[in-house]
C-alpha cells in the first residue's frame, strides 16, 4: 500500500489501513482540508469536482462530494471527464477550487486527488503544504443541517471545452475535414475513450479506429503512454491504412502519436510538432521542463524566439510561462500547455492544433517527424542507500564540472554544446535519476553511463 503527498496532490493506492493507502478515511480526511484551505482563502463556496474512468473512481467521487457539502460547499460535479475540462470548468463556473480524481497515467489500483485553484491551475508547492498541515491537525469544521452544500451535475462541460479548442484562431477546422484522415485512437478503456472521437468527429474526422475507447476503468495495458505500452496500435496502423495514431493516457492531459508506418512519433515531439506550428503563426517564447528535448529550444530559436527552462512540474512550466510570457509549453512527456486555451496540460486542444498543422504541412507523419532535429534522450536512474547524502553528490557532481554551462533550479543539469545531462534526486525514495540527451542513441547512453559511472566514483570516495 502506498500514499505519497506531494506536489502533484494525493495519490495512493485503494485499499489498506488508514493512512497507509488512498482508503476512504483518506479521501475524507483530504478532502475536507482542500475545502476547508478553500473556503478561508476564498469568498467562494462552490468547487468542481470531476474524474477519470478508472476502476475506484465512482466511490471516490461520492466521498469527496459528499465531504464537501458537508462543509457546506456546493459541489459541481463534471462526472467522467478529462483533467482539462475539469481546469476549464473551474473559472467557467466562477467556483473557488476544483479536484480532479485522476492518477494519472499510474496503472489501475492507484487513485488521487489533483487539486485547483480558483483559476483552475494547479495549487502551488506552498499551498500544497497548508491544504497537508490543515489535514494534519484535522483543522476543518463541519455544516450544521441547514447549512449543507448543495449537489448538481454540469453534463455539459466537455461540449463547451470542444467548443473552445475549435473556436481557436489557429484550429482550422475546414483543413483538417479536407484530408478526410483516417486515425486509430487507443484511450486505455478511460475518459479518452468518448472525448477524443467526440473531439474528431466535431473536426470533421470519420474514419475513427477505437482501441480501448470503452470507459470502464479496466486498463488494457499499462496506461502511460510510451512506446513500450503501445505495441497493439502500432501493429494495427501498421497493417491497416491509416494517417495516423493518437494515444491518451487515463485523464487525457498527455498526448502520444504514432506515425503512418507504425513507428512511434515520439512523445517528446508531440509538443515540439505543436509548438512549430504556433511558432509559424506568431514569434514568440517557449518553456518546457529541464527534462525535456532539446529540439523544442531549436525550434524556438530558428523562429525567432526565446526558449526558457524550468524546474519538472507542470505548476513549475506555468509559473515560468507567465513569467516569459510563453505563447506555448509543456513537458516532453506529451503534455501541451497552450495559454491561448487554458494554462494546463490539455491533449485534446493538442490534437485539434496538431491536426491542423499536419493538414496545411502537406506531409505525412513520418515525413513531418523527419523534419525535426533529431535527439535520443537517455533515462537511468542510481538507487542509493540511504545514508548517502544525495545532496553533497550532486555538489560534487556540480564542482566537477563546473567549467560547463550548469542549471540548477531543479537537481544538476550539465550542458556539453548540444548534449546535456540532467541529475535529480526523487523526493520519495533514495533515487537519482539520469537523463542524457544526444543526437544518437549511442552517445546519449555512452554520455548517461560517464555521469553514472562519476556518481559511484564519489560515492565510493566517501564510504
């Protein structure tokens, strides 16, 4: 059993004894300390609430609307839905937070609770902590009889999110019907399932090929997006006559695409491919994390804007998007951030724009995807003992190469002309994580095993 607190919310797995798992005591507890966390930094008594299809999902959703009306909070319930139409709902209905029961692409056992602000963003690292310590002292009250919060549906929230994505100036929905393309979706059996072809068929899309588009929480596969997971889909583009691929993990807030040919488009070019297109349309700045390719940096460049890093984190990317004043970001794990939208993660304005950009680019997916300068990043990771100080390693690591370009916002990140390595210690466990990016595979793994193999020499050094 396991429950992590962290920046990314409340996740845990179902089942166990209170506070060692995502049990219904949990959910209650961590529900009230979010709305109460609402209700003293806001004059706003109404929070969205809206999930994805996995298996624990309805139970969740029922505990956490019915904690909040219990603290006298009117609950907006979205249902099965996406963590973007959640994001967007939140501000549409003028509410104070929202939650959104997701764990993401974790596989079926795990559950969480993501929470939002008022604007429908992410609560900050800081806000974090006081929503924990509220949970921690059990610092919340509940409603008298006469003060309960009150219960409706919004069933219309992912027909207005659709409307949005298709209302944006550089959605070209005209384009995208006159390629007549043929796509094969995979939804891993959850919200993605009815929101993508209902996403494709207001495109002008008809020729839809559903894999796991049944939205009942029994994931076929392991649900986060990488290549290794999407072996099904590959095989059957590969055998049939499609454009493309398009794959979504569980609340459908990263994007994977799979090319003509059944090769992997590659998730670290889903924002690369999107960002090229805005940047045809407008110069401006781009974000992405510390981890992420190189090539959305070149991309940038050649048209004439400015490329900003920041720390891994989706509320991390935002924060340095409004301080750059970002026209588009995200992460190199398929999430697209398009501030024009909403500032979140959003996979379906990603296939709307993405859609466009293929359609007026004249190309095939392979041909687009070539057009890219081509990097191959290397992911490692060293587990530690846990007497070792992660933190004297990575100022080691820091000092020894200190004649290069290093970030340190978030861990070490090394740069060596167009290579880099980036060095992060994990906040759960007794882990650091090695990313090594090149533009060859060998040398991304040779550059990954050098900075691996100067961790152990500093490590052994001290024992």
């Amino acid at each position: 059993m396991a429950l992590i607190k962290s920046i990314s919310g409340i996740r845990g797995t179902i089942g166990g004894q209170a506070g060692e798992g995502l049990t219904p005591v949990d959910v209650v507890k961590f529900s009230a300390a979010f709305g109460a966390w609402v209700l003293q930094n806001t004059d706003k008594k109404t929070i969205v609430v809206g999930r994805d299809a996995r298996l624990s999902g309805d139970m969740v959703n029922k505990l956490v609307c019915a904690t909040l009306q219990g603290l006298g909070i009117d609950v907006i319930d979205v249902g099965l839905s996406t963590t973007p139409t959640v994001e967007m709902e939140v501000p549409e209905q003028q509410a104070g937070g929202g939650i959104i029961l997701t764990a993401s692409h974790n596989p079926k056992q795990w559950n969480a609770l993501k929470l939002l602000n008022h604007k429908g963003e992410f609560i900050s690292d800081a806000e974090g902590k006081l929503v924990l310590e509220i949970a921690e002292k059990e610092a919340f009250e509940f409603a008298q009889v006469n003060e309960l919060g009150k219960y409706t549906q919004a069933e219309d929230a992912l027909q207005k999110h659709i409307k949005a994505i298709l209302d944006l100036p550089l959605v070209d929905v005209e384009a995208i019907k006159a390629k007549n393309f043929s796509v094969a979706v995979d939804a891993v059996n959850s919200s993605g399932g009815f929101a993508v072809p209902m996403l494709l068929e207001a495109l002008g899309v008809n020729k839809i090929e559903k894999l796991y588009c049944e939205p009942d929480g029994n994931f076929a596969h392991n649900p986060e997006p990488l290549p290794e997971n999407l072996r099904e889909i590959s095989k059957v583009i590969e055998k049939g006559k499609f454009d493309l691929g398009i794959v979504v993990d569980p609340d459908v807030d990263r994007l994977a695409l799979v090319n003509e040919d059944g090769s992997m488009f590659g998730e670290e070019y889903t924002l690369v491919a999107v960002a090229d297109y805005i940047l045809k349309n407008q110069v401006g700045n781009t974000v992405s994390n510390l981890s992420s390719t190189r090539a959305l940096r070149d991309v940038t460049e050649k048209a004439g804007g400015s490329y900003f890093a920041a720390a891994v984190g989706e509320v991390n990317v935002v924060n340095m998007m409004k301080e750059q004043n970002a026209i588009i970001g995200g992460e190199g794990n398929g999430g697209i951030i398009y501030p024009e939208l909403h500032y979140g993660r959003d996979a379906l304005a990603g296939i709307a724009l993405f859609l466009t950009h293929l359609a007026k680019s004249g190309m095939s997916m392979t041909r687009l995807r070539a057009s890219y300068p081509n990097y191959y990043i290397s992911k490692n990771k060293i587990e530690l003992t846990p007497e070792v100080n992660v933190d004297e390693v990575l100022r080691q690591m820091q000092e020894r190469y200190a004649k290069q370009p290093i970030n340190t916002i978030d861990g070490v990140k090394i740069e060596f002309d167009k290579e880099w390595v980036h060095l992060r210690k994990s906040n759960t466990e007794p882990i650091i994580r090695i990313y090594a990016e090149s533009d060859s595979n060998a040398t991304a793994e040779h550059l990954a095993n050098k900075i691996i193999a100067d961790i152990k020499e500093i490590i052994s050094n001290k024992a």
